[in-house]
C-alpha cells in the first residue's frame, strides 16, 4: 500500500483546505480527544486548587477563592480568563509568582481598606494644599496691604 505523502504547502488557502478535509474526516477522534484533554486539565486544576488555602483566615473551601495580585501591573493576567481558555498551567505559574489566595469575604475586606487608605490619603493631601494656599494666599494678602498703605500715606 502506497501512501500519498503531498509536500506541505505555503498556500494559506489550500492549508484550510487540507485541514478542513482532515477533521471532516477524523471529527469524532477529534471530539473525544479535545473533551478528554479539557476534562483532564480540569481536574488537575480542581486538584491544585484543593491544596490552596486563604492566607488571611485559612479558608480552605475551594469555591471561596479568590486570586489578588500583590503588585498591580498591566502585564499581570487574569486567572479567570487563562482558565476561560482551559489555560491552567499558566494560571498557575501566575497565581504562584505574582498572587495571594485569599477568600471572598478576605478579598473584599482587603480592597475595602485599600479604598479607604486611598481615600484618606486624598483628603490629606486636599487639607495639605488648602493649607498651603490659604497661608500663601494670608501671605500675599498682608504684603499688598502694606502696599496700599503705603501708597495712601504719600497721598
């Protein structure tokens, strides 16, 4: 029996082609096989997932968990989207490197003083610049008073 082994080819078109024939042809395998391998990555991640605890209060309930980045920075990923795209080794690698596990209720208590740290130092420095523009100002004020004396003495 001889096989047809054809050159591959540089034609994206024809490449589409070729690639639409194989899995009309094997589309089943292909199911079977997708489903398994997605299955499989599943379970490994509801495996990691159980050896997870909150860092907080030690929440242990997979379901609870929540993944906060330590550092914000626009390269950091969002596990949920890794995971949305059956990703799971990379959501790993970047809950590992660059987040803490915290619980729902922790995660939210977490940002509610963030917030509150972030608000409180605004209106710090709200109350600092309005002291310093009304001393400038209190400043300012008292030299053109002594201006304007001064030019009603020599009236």
């Amino acid at each position: 029996m001889r096989y047809n082994h054809a050159m591959p080819t540089k034609d994206p078109e024809k490449k589409k082609e070729i690639a639409k024939r194989h899995y009309e042809k094997h589309a089943e395998k292909i199911k079977e096989k997708t489903k398994k391998t997605k299955e499989k990555g599943r379970q490994k991640w509801r495996d990691f997932k159980a050896t997870l605890a909150c860092v907080q209060c030690g929440e242990n309930h997979p379901a609870t968990f929540d993944f906060h980045h330590v550092v914000r920075l626009p390269d950091n990923k969002k596990v949920n989207k890794l995971l949305t795209n059956n990703n799971y080794k990379s959501a790993r690698k970047e809950i590992q490197e660059r987040c803490i596990v915290l619980c729902a209720n922790c995660h939210r208590k977490l940002h509610d003083a963030e917030h509150l740290q972030k608000k409180k130092k605004r209106a710090e420095a709200l109350s600092d610049y309005q002291a310093a523009a009304s001393s400038s100002s209190s400043s300012s004020d008292s030299s053109y008073s002594t201006q304007s004396s001064d030019s009603s003495s020599n009236q």
